[in-house]
C-alpha cells in the first residue's frame, strides 16, 4: 500500500489537506479526510464528503478525483504521450506519479508518507475496517472487524430503500456472493453494489463470537464484472456449498456430465442447453409405397426447419411380459369351460415361447440442442434456450403427426426426462427397478445419512452404481457389459432405400442404434464444393488413365458434382454418425453379438469399426448429443 499526503502548494501553512492511499496489486484508489477538514481548504469534489461528516472517500469517487488530475484516457495523442513518458499501457498511478498529483486546475500536490506518519485519527479508523465477512440467511452478514468486534448487520431494510439492491431481494442466491472490498472498506456484490464498513459497525448488533470461533469460510471461486464504459475488471469472490453438501452419495453422479433438469430441459456442465422428446413409432416397412412416399416427404419437411443439431436414440431391451402372463393366469383360474381353459393354456404356454426369444420393446427418442442466436443480451440465455426448445419439441411433434407419429407428453416433464436418462445409463436396473422405486430407494439413503433432501443431485436418480472402464474392447456398467461399434465415413452404401436403418432398429435384443444428423450451412458448403472440384479437375488433368489415383479423383469429381446439383436444388448438407450399442450379460454373449453384427452390416455392403480403447468417449456419446466431441475422438466421418 502506497500512502500520500494531500497538500496545497499555494497555502502558507503546509498542512496535510487529506491521505490518498493506493493498493497496487488491486489498482484501488481510497481517500481519509481529517475529522476536522475544512471544507474551504479541502479539494474540490472531496468537500462534498466532508459537507456531509463523511471521512473517507469511497474507491470510485476516489478514482474520479485522481483522473481529473491525469491525461484522461480518450485523449487523442493518449499513444505518444504514454511513449514519451515511457508507459506500456493506461496507468492511472504512473500517470499521477509523472507529478506527484500536480495539474492545471488547483495548486494540489502529493507528498509520499509512511503509516507511521498517519495521524492517530486515521490509524484508528484503520482498526474498525473489516476483517472478514460471512453470509446468512434472510440478507444478513456476520461480520468480523479489525478492532475484535463481531457484528450481526442485518440489510434487509437498506436493500428495500436503495434501487441498486433490488436484485439481491429478487435472487436471494446471489447475495451468497458478497465479497470483502480491498482493504476492508466495506462489503460488495458487483461494482454498484457496495456497503461501507462505517455503516456495518453502525448498524450491525455485537456477537459474542471471535473469528477463531466461527466456522472457515467456505471454498470461493473467482469471478470479474466487466465494465466497459470504465474500462474497468472488477474481481468478485462466488462462495460455493461444502463439499459435504454437494458430495453425492453415489460417486459416479458427479461423473454423468449433467448439471441438473429444470422446466424439461437438461443443462449440461459445459453450458449447453438440451431437451429430450419420446416419438411412438410407425411400422414403415408396412405402409403401402403412396403412404412411404408421403411420410419421406413430411419428415423431409421437418428436417429442413429442425435444428442443426438432432440426435436420434433408439433404445432396445427385451419385453416385460410378466404383467400380461399374470393377467392371463388370472382369467384361466376364473373359466369353467374345460376347452376354453385348454385354449387359454396354450396361449399362455405360446406367450411364454415368444417372451422368452422375441419379445422386444423399443424406445425412440429425439434429441435438440439450443444454439444461441447471435445478439442473445447477456443474462438472458437461459430464458431464451427454455423458450426456443419447448418451441422446438412443439413444431417436432406438429411435423411428426403428418409422418404417422405421436409425441409422448408428460404432467411432469423434468421426471419424465430423469426416467429416460434411468432407462438408457442403467440398463439393468431399470427393467428390475421402475424409475419411482428408484427414487424412493434415493430418498430413503438421503435420510438415512441424515443429509438434507433439498441437497440430493439429480444426477443421483439415474447414475448407475459402478462403471468398469479397464478393458480395451468393452465396458461393465452394474453388471452388464457395452460395446460399440462406429460407422466409418467410408463404411456406408453409395445408394439406400427407403427405410435402410430399419435392419439395425430391428437387429434385436440389446442392440441399440444412435444417429447423429448435423447440418451444415449451404453457402460455405457449396464455397467449399466449388473450390474442392476446381482442385481435383487440375490434378485429374495431369494424371495418366493409367494411374492408382485416377479412379479416385474420377470418382471424387463425380459426387462433388452430385452434392452440388442437389445443394442447388434447394436440398441441404448434413454430416451423419452412426453409433451402434450392443449390451449382453456375458463378454462371451457380448463377443457373439458384435461378431453378428458385423455379418449382418457386411451382408448389405456396409462395413463397421470397434471403438477399441475410446470405450470411455463412446459411452459419453450416449449421452443426449454430448456426442459431437466424443466422437470426433472416435473418428467418425460419415456423410
């Protein structure tokens, strides 16, 4: 800390006027008036605090007064000037030191003097500043001074007076993040939040606690309020829960890269703003070819004012059929008729065949991600990722019911999307479990470890009890074993028919089918076709028939010509990635299946790659569209 004496060059008498103080590694300005300043003899603007019986000089008003006596910033030879006298950059002290304060306006001046040389009235002052300072409820603050004194300030009353604070009251969270202004001066929330220490000695009520006796802070991050219109970085303390308040009981919650589900929509940990939609399917391959071509149209439709980024989720696990053997047990102890009993039993005896080999359930999910629309005001994105995805799911399911299809809608939307985030990370347990059952159980650990319920994560209600990840070729997930196999860019047909994913929607129990549509904007995509064929063409002509990579170019030129008649013809550019999840109890029945699958893709001229030892990156994908950068880890192409 740097101290200087005011003084007035042209007064007989050189008495100090004021003190500017000034802490460097914070770039803060404060200024302590004697308490009997005259306002006569005080510089300008500083005789307005001591008018009012104030003695010290707040930082920002602090700051006014040491511009008003440098070069001011929007100077317009600021460049020259700040070379000649040797400065890297705008420095409100070095500017003021350049002469010791002096400027054209006043006779002011400043002498550099020790603390030792500050008068007892000051230095008094120095031990009622504020030592530390710590959050309560109800917009109260326990804070600790230098003198020893520990005081309750209650706010509430000051905060319903004052505009400024009107949004501590609206947001009581934020007023969790009040930090300690340097040194001690008072308490703040954001530059034009500030509560002098003068008024929290005032106010606050005498607590018969030391700082030894309170409770340790708790941990805090750093954050900046910027502002550009002074040009100025403020640092701010965020104080975060303890880690005995947010620690899961469950580990791997905090591993499941989802921040928490509000208002149906997840927020991610890396700030991403996602909604998940159940579709009930439509049989295609079982319409007439007028009603085919009617639904590829609609759904055409559909894609060209969807999102950019859409995620379809196919989820495939064997059939319950208990409840309907039990329904039908039930109707064969109350018949009478012995040929009717005959029937119902070999019925029975046929439901249980089928079960036990054929009988699937499949799940189909629809995945949008928000993306942000250029000019968003800043502390709005929230609100406005809320609205534009519920606007999303709403236009999806209108297009959708043109295609056959029907959109399951829920009272409950958040527990709706917990429920499917259970199905698809907690295989087993969901078909031994229902989602309300785990909930219970949840809520029951919360109680019994005497851990308040309003603190459970939500992560909590579907993360699965273990993960193995140490092998290569697979991963454990509660008992059951994953693996997955990519689509190379390579590995697809050039010509499909309609319908041509149905072979892997319908490939089985256990096989679980993600695609990835991500469209691309047509204007750079036709810039970039343009500029990739006049490349090719110049190297065809300077290649021989003959050459290996003839064929290549020949055949390169072609489909870039293709992709840019359709391009032309109002059609759009999407990159397509297919993940492909095969689960099964066994790494045998596993191995198996992955074998199948290969066959099975091979047969219709398609070919598919193991994600070995990016088992970790593949899992993630299976998160709604978390996988965009898992998979460029997995280097999928596919187009």
């Amino acid at each position: 800390m740097k101290i200087f004496a005011i003084r007035d060059e042209s007064a007989q008498e050189q008495k100090d006027l004021a003190y500017l103080l000034y802490y460097k590694q914070e770039k803060q300005f404060y200024i302590e008036l004697p308490e009997n300043a005259d306002p006569w003899e005080t510089p300008l603007l500083l005789d307005s605090f001591v008018k009012r019986g104030e003695t010290t000089v707040n930082s920002y008003w602090s700051k006014i007064w040491v511009q008003q006596r440098i070069v001011p910033i929007d100077r317009q030879n600021i460049g020259e000037i700040l070379r000649d006298n040797h400065l890297k950059e705008y420095d409100e002290y070095e500017l003021l030191m350049l002469a010791m304060g002096r400027c054209a306006q006043d006779d002011y001046y400043l002498v550099p003097i020790d603390d030792k040389e500050l008068p007892e009235e000051i230095t008094k002052r120095f031990s009622k500043r504020i030592e530390d300072v710590l959050p309560l409820e109800n917009h109260c603050l326990l804070v600790f001074f230098r003198d020893g004194a520990v005081k309750k300030c209650d706010l509430q009353k000051h905060f319903e007076k004052t505009r400024a604070f009107q949004i501590l009251l609206k947001k009581p969270g934020y007023f969790q993040h009040v930090q300690m202004q340097t040194g001690g001066y008072g308490v703040a929330w954001d530059v034009n939040m500030t509560v002098s220490d003068a008024m929290l000695y005032r106010i606050g009520k005498s607590v018969p606690l030391t700082i030894e006796d309170a409770e340790p802070p708790p941990k805090s991050r750093n954050r900046f309020q910027f502002d550009l219109k002074e040009r100025k970085v403020t640092q701010f303390k965020t104080f975060l829960p303890s880690d005995s308040e947010t620690r899961p009981l469950n580990a791997l919650a905090d591993y499941i890269p989802i921040e928490r589900i509000e208002n149906g929509v997840i927020y991610t940990k890396d700030h991403r703003y996602v909604k998940v939609i159940e579709v009930i399917p439509v049989n295609f391959l079982l319409r007439s070819a007028q009603e085919q071509r009617n639904i590829i149209y609609s759904f055409i439709s559909y894609l060209k004012i969807a999102p950019s980024k859409v995620q379809f989720k196919v989820l495939t696990k064997r059939a319950d059929i208990d409840r309907h053997v039990e329904s039908v047990r039930k109707e064969l102890e109350q018949e009478t008729d012995p040929r009717c009993r005959i029937l119902q039993e070999d019925y029975l005896q046929l439901i249980r065949q089928l079960g036990s080999r054929e009988a699937i359930t499949r799940r189909f999910f629809l995945v949008f991600e928000h993306e942000p629309l250029p000019g968003t005001k800043r502390g709005h994105e929230e609100e406005e990722a809320i609205a534009s995805l519920q606007t999303v799911a709403r236009t999806a399911a209108n297009y959708l019911r043109q295609c056959g299809n029907a959109v399951v809608s829920s009272e409950d939307e958040d527990a709706a999307t917990a429920e499917v985030l259970y199905h698809i990370l907690c295989r087993k347990s969901s078909s031994e479990q229902p989602f309300a059952d785990k909930a219970k159980h949840i809520l029951a650990e919360y109680i019994a470890a005497d851990r308040s319920l309003d603190s459970i994560p939500v992560n909590e209600f579907y993360a699965p009890e273990n993960i193995d990840f140490s092998h290569g070729r697979y991963i454990c997930i509660d008992g059951i074993y994953y693996a997955y196999l990519l689509v190379p860019s390579d590995g697809y047909k050039a010509q499909v028919p309609a319908g041509w994913l149905s072979l892997l929607v319908n490939a089985g129990d256990g096989i679980d089918l993600d695609m990835f549509l991500t469209r691309q904007p047509k204007d750079r995509m036709i810039r970039k076709l343009g500029q990739q064929l006049r490349i090719n063409r110049s190297k065809i002509k300077e290649a021989s028939d003959t050459n290996t990579d003839f064929d290549d170019l020949d055949g390169a030129i072609r489909s870039g010509y293709f992709l840019k008649d359709g391009l032309s013809n109002n059609e759009d550019f999407y990159y397509l990635n297919l993940l492909i999840t095969i689960t099964a109890p066994s790494v045998e029945d596993l191995e198996w299946k992955c074998a199948e699958m290969k066959k099975l893709l091979v047969s219709q001229d398609m070919d598919v790659q193991p994600c070995s030892f990016c088992q970790e990156q593949a899992f993630l994908s299976l998160q709604p569209l978390h996988g965009a950068k898992a998979q460029a880890r997995c280097t999928s192409g596919g187009c």
